[in-house]
C-alpha cells in the first residue's frame, strides 16, 4: 500500500509542477494562434487561386481559332 501512495504523490505532485509551469508561461498559447493564422492565409490563398483560375478558364474558353 505503501507503494501505490508513494507513486500517486510522485505523480500528482509531477502534474501540479506542470501545470504551474504552464499557467507561469506567457507566451503558451503563441503557437496555437499561429496556427490559426496561418490556416485563415492559406484559406484565403486558396480562395484568391480558385477565383483566378475561374477567371482564367472563362478567358480561354473564350478563344477561339
């Protein structure tokens, strides 16, 4: 019995040290944001490239020889 209390407070006290030292860092949630922005631009780039290439397929549809 000895034995399972003493791994529980190892780990409870590894997992309270954890989350203090995510709570500490400020800069955390940086990555997640980037994330983000970069989804919302290569959403956008690919959006500006579908309209091009409608564009571009009308024109030469357009052509005749």
């Amino acid at each position: 019995m000895r034995t399972i209390w003493t791994l529980w407070t190892v780990a409870y006290t590894h997992l309270r040290t954890r989350i203090n030292l995510l709570r500490g860092d400020s800069e955390s949630g940086y990555a997640t944001e980037t994330v983000l922005v970069t989804a919302l631009l290569v959403a956008a780039a690919i959006a500006v490239i579908a309209v091009i290439i409608a564009k571009v397929s009308a024109k030469a549809d357009g052509i005749t020889l």
